[in-house]
C-alpha cells in the first residue's frame, strides 16, 4: 500500500509540473504573437496559432491530459513557426 501511494504522489507531482510547463508555453506563444502584432510583422499563420491553443484547451489529445507532452510539443512547434515568419518575409526586428 504504501508503494502505491508514493506512485500515485510521484505521478500527480510530474503531471502538475508537465501541466505548468504547457501553460509556461502557451504563455510565451501569447506573448511572441502579441510582440509581433505590435511591432508590425506578420505572426503567421493565424491557423498555427488558434490551432495550438485548441489543441491545448479541447479535452482530445494524442496522449491522455496527465501526459502533456504532447501539447507541449504542439505549443513548441507554434513558437517556433511565430519566430520564424519574420524572418521569411524579409522583415527586421
């Protein structure tokens, strides 16, 4: 019993921690697009954007919400397509 207790306290803590790192990131992607918007250059793709943030809010995933690897990733792959667009179309920062 106690076993599982101790599984079942270290399976909730990394899901908390994944689960704060997603937001993390989703906050970053908030924030490099509101950048962008700001300063005049494109943001992309609009659908990169919307698409990563309903990924991460709907309910289906890839993988089961306690693993939130998977919308990380999917919030990684958005940053860096924001990140990128500037660069494509010639503008400086």
């Amino acid at each position: 019993m106690d076993s599982t207790t101790t599984f079942i306290t270290v399976a909730v803590v990394a899901a908390v921690l994944l689960f704060a790192l997603a937001v993390g990131v989703l906050v970053r992607l908030v924030r490099a697009r509101q950048g962008l918007r700001r300063a005049g250059l494109p943001t992309g793709p609009r659908w990169v954007f919307w698409g990563a943030v309903l990924y991460f809010v709907l309910p289906t995933d890839l993988l089961p919400d306690p693993v939130y690897l998977d919308d990380i990733g999917v919030l990684l792959l958005a940053l860096r397509t924001l990140h990128r667009s500037p660069d494509r179309s010639g503008a400086e920062g």
